[in-house]
DNA sequence: CTGAAAGCGCTAACAA
DNA sequence: TTGTTAGCGCTTTCAG
C-alpha cells in the first residue's frame, strides 16, 4: 500500500464535506458555520493535511513569494537590507526567493526571468545601476517592484533610500570644520547614480558653499572592496589629501588600514569618514566616524511597500527617503 | 480586449502541433523533428512564450527550488556559505528560498513547514544544534536535506563541514608551542555539539597530549556577537590566561579589540587564534591568525550534495569532511 | 452556509 | 515523431 500524498479532498470526504468547504476553512473563510469549521479542522489535524502552495499558487494565481535580487548576499551592506525584507515578509506572509547578481546586468536580467517564470508576486531591487535593459524588462513586466537602498535617477520606480547627496554634504562639511582643504571623494564606480550623480553632488555643492575649488585628482574610483581600499593609499597620498569621504564601509577599512599602515595616524594626520556604519566601523581602531542609514528599516518599508502595491494600494509618494544621520567616532577630529 | 498571458496552448495552435509537443521543445526533448521544433520556437520567439513554472511544478511535482535554513544572513560565517549554495544551485537550475531563523528552533519549525508547504525539492539546513522536534520533522518527511557548515551529532543527515576537534587541536598546539599554559577557550553556547562537543574535545585533548590540566575557568560560553567578545576581557583577565582559541570570528574581534583598548599588546601580551577566516580577520589589526575553511565551497559542495540527492544518486558518505588550515598572521607569536 | 464544477498551465503516459 | 487525454491540488464563480 503505497501512502500517497493527502490532499484536500482527502480531508472533503472524511470530513463528509466539499472540497469547496475545506478550501475555506483553511483560507479563514468566514463563512462557514463553527460546528462544520470545527469538524475540518479535526480531519485536518488527524489526517496532518497541509495545502500544497503550488497548486493553490496555480488556482489562485497568487503564489505569495517575492523575489529579491542583490547584488551579494555576502556584503554586509545588501545582507543588512535583506534581513529587513525577510522579516516583514515573513510578517505579511511572504518568501523570499533570493538571487545573486553581482550587479551584473546580464544576470540582473537572467535572474528577472527565472523570477518571473516562477510567478512571484513582486520584486525586490537592490544594486546601483540599472541597465536600460533591465528597465525595460521592468517596465514590460506587470509585476509590481521596488529598489531597496538603491537610486533609479529617472525615478520611474518606487524606491526606498536615504538622501546620499544631503548626507554627504554633511559628512564633508564636518571635515571641512576641522579645517580640512583638501578632502579625497572615494567611492565605487561614478557611473552608478548613487555615486557619479548624488553623492558627487553633494560633494561638489558643499566644496563650492565653502569657496574651495573642486578638482578631479581628489576623486576615487574604485570598487567596493576593502583590499581596493588598501591599495589606494599611495594614490591618496600623492593628491595631497588630508582627508576623506567614503561611499563603503568596507572601502573604507581597506584606506583606513593603508593609511595606518603606512604609518599615518588617524584622525591627527588624516580623517576619514564612511557611508553606511555598518558593523564594521566599530570593529576598526580607530572606529570609524559614519554617516548612518537605517538599513534593516531601509530593506523593512521596502517590503513593506512592495505589500502595498501587491494589494493594488494607491501609494502617496513613488519614492521614500528614509532619515539619515552622523556618527562622530575616532576617525575624525 | 483584454490580453490574456499567454499559454502552451496558444503556442500550439499558432504553431499548429500539439501542446505535448509545445512542452518537449520547450523542455529539450530530443524526439521533435527538427523542422518542428524551429517552427514551434518561432512562435514562442513571436508570442514571447515564457513557461509558467507554477504550472509546471504542479504537473511534474518537481519546483526546482530549494529551501535554505539560515541563522541570519548577515552572519558572515552564513552568508559565505549561501554564496556557495546560490552559486551552485543556479548551476543546477535551482532557485532558492532563504529563510532567517535565528537559530530558534521554534522559528526553524514554522520555517521548515512553509518550505515543505512551497513544495521544495530539497532543504539546507544551516544551524549549530537541532532540537529533537525539528530532528523528527526532518526525518518524517520525504525532502532530502542537507547540512551546511554545521553538524549533526547523532550523524543523521548528510552533512558537510571539516574536522572542528582535530582544527582547534592544532590551533591550540600553535599557542601551546609559544610557551602559553592558560588558553582561554571562547565560544557560542556549549549545548551547540560544534561547540560543546567537538571543538571543546579538540581542546581538551590537546591539552591533555601535552601534560596540562584542563581548568573549566578558562571555558568562556557566550554569544556569537562581537560585543560579548568585546565585554569578556575584565573575565579573562581574572582567569589569568595568556591566549585565547576563538570559536567565531566577530567574536574574536570583540576580544582582541576588548583586549587592546585595555592596553593590553597582542600578540606580546595576549595571543588570539580565531576558526573561521572570514573577512574580518584581515580587518582588524593585528589581523588575525585563523583556521581557515573553505567557507564558499562548504555552501557549493552542499548544495552539490543536495543536487545528488534530489536526482536519488547513491552517496558513498553521509558525511563529506573538507580540509581545513592554518594561516598564521599577526595576532599570535 | 454549502456544494458542484470549471478551470489554473503544464507534464506524462499512452496511443497512433 | 506527434497527438490525446488525464490529471497535479487547489480556488473560485455560480447555484442553491
């Protein structure tokens, strides 16, 4: 006798209801009379019946899964944000289908698919740039998408993200306060929004507030890693920086530790400030000054407004900007 | 006039075959004439046909996703695994489904159910210690599973890891060699068999190799965050050890940065290996000397694992051990 | 408050 | 090599 799987009628027949009546007791369907909803939850309880959600996901067209795609899961940055969209997913009943992308816009586009194909209900974007074919892959698609601490700077979908270009002013003009002159921008690739387009900007505008002329040899491009930050020191010092701005923790341990290195001392010979006072500024010495994000809430209200377009709910503003603010620790004066 | 998506069915009449064999292009089969499947992928190409995998995970009973258990993704330890497991899970045309438990065995349970509700094909468990009820869910149901970088004392599952007793023997031996008699042994909680079983034997053993009396004082039990590594220095200090294994590497900062803002010098005064070799251990300074493992391919050799298992191929070993290291770096003598 | 019945979109025998 | 035909397990009108 082979026992095969138990399903909903299973639980119809030895309840002496329809399958009709079981599908709404299990969904919570008010409608149906306690002592017959009593009855079903019984034979349910006996049988240990669980509803297949692919088949539920193929009759209702809903499968309450969202897909998420990050660039990596490893980076303290993105898995910060994706604890937050896991958390209030799992509150509204949601999960995660999670994918890799190396902010490669190939597989950005490869991972769309599969997601797509496997009918999730709506996606979570985090990465930097989004390619013109991803756009349009997006805008074709009707499944409702929000990025996650990232910038579309055409602002076509919805977004949850703090103000880079405000916060950087800040964090600049702190630098500038101690008397800084010549202040290092280092960040990843300029052509990412978030880097060439809003925090350059808030570099420049508080560099041009202060009369201090803007040049180019103090501008850093690199990748996100804390070797590249490593490597960067000889650099930093020949452009006679007394200072720096950095758009990455990581990144910014890596010219922290080059510096230290090197043996400058830090914040007396040169100060640095970061961008997203994750974990790791407090496990450098010094610990690093930082601007703060709120990056499980940043990933959280994403989620949390991906639920609302998945109900069809108007939403007021396209684009949410989180609060930010400044930590002043021992990388800085 | 509303349009509808686009089915196997329209591709058939458009095409004028069948959908049986709609379905065999569309999945590979090799038993459509050439000409056939040309015209038949024509039609998809025009119709822009994308296969719902609901539908198709209903019909074959296969999902070709996976469930994957994670303590916390921002866990560094975890998230290189998942790296791993994501990487080669798409090699195999799998997606995941990742799920946070805090390593609370009430939430692995609930979590386990809508992963067995998703219809998963497989499961990878990651997780210090498996609660008899979570032990007997696995076992009663018919998912193959998988544990990742952890391990299972009673050996039940297939499992991938290294050798946690005869690593920390080594590690310890390292210390012992300099001259160290009071090695404090600092780890998560010591009912988690990693802890508490293996890596605390490879403790004791080696101590015992070399005439020294184990003394319970220098067993610190703690969490796995870097703050309770930072708190524990005063501890330590009163247990007058000279040296500290350390079985997690945020928690390895946390001493070694305890430790020196108390002014003590490491290694001169105060030696620290740590076990995982994660980023961090090259972060902080001194940087850390570690037993390495390879983290990334513990995650990709699971889930290469997990493939076979799916496919219901013959596993040699239930448990396949990967080699671990040594890399001396600055934090010992 | 409950049931009957028609699918959801696809796969997998089985025939032809 | 191709088509026919049952389902997969559930939701959802529509009646009653």
């Amino acid at each position: 006798m082979e026992k095969h799987t138990i399903t909903i009628y299973d639980v119809a027949r030895e309840a002496d209801v329809s399958m009709a009546t079981v599908s709404r007791v299990v969904n919570g369907n008010p409608n149906v009379k306690p002592t017959t909803r009593k009855k079903v939850l019984e034979v349910i309880e006996r049988l240990d019946y669980r509803p297949n959600a692919v088949a539920r996901g193929l009759a209702s067209k809903r499968t309450t899964t969202v897909g998420v795609i990050i660039p990596n899961v490893t980076n303290i940055y993105f898995s910060s944000l994706a604890r937050g969209i896991d958390d209030v997913a799992t509150m509204y009943k949601y999960n995660i289908i999670l994918e890799n992308s190396d902010g490669n816009s190939r597989k950005e586009i490869s991972v769309l698919n599969t997601l797509l194909a496997k009918q999730v209900d709506g996606i979570i974007y985090m990465g930097n740039s989004i390619s013109s074919e991803l756009r349009s892959q997006f805008a074709h698609s009707k499944t409702p998408i929000v990025l996650a601490g990232s910038i579309d700077d055409q602002e076509e979908f919805g977004s949850v993200h703090i103000d880079y270009a405000a916060a950087i002013e800040e964090a600049v003009a702190d630098l500038l306060n101690h008397g800084n002159q010549r202040i290092a921008f280092i960040s990843g690739p300029l052509k990412e929004p978030i880097n060439g387009k809003y925090r350059l900007a808030g570099y420049k505008k508080i560099l041009a507030k202060n009369g201090i002329e803007f040049d180019p040899e103090l501008i850093f491009e690199t990748d996100y890693s804390y070797h590249a930050g490593e490597m960067l020191w000889p650099a930093i010092v020949s452009a006679k920086a007394t200072a720096a701005v950095v758009g990455d923790d990581e990144l910014a341990a890596g010219v922290l530790n080059g510096a230290q290195d090197a043996g400058v001392k830090v914040p007396q010979d040169f100060e640095i400030v970061t961008s997203n006072n994750s974990k790791i500024t407090e496990i450098v010495r010094p610990k690093l000054s930082s601007i703060t994000q709120p990056l499980y809430d940043i990933g959280a209200v994403s989620m949390r407004y991906l639920t609302k377009l998945m109900n069809k709910e108007e939403i007021a503003e396209k684009t949410v900007e989180l609060p930010y603010g400044f930590i002043k620790r021992s990388s800085t004066k």
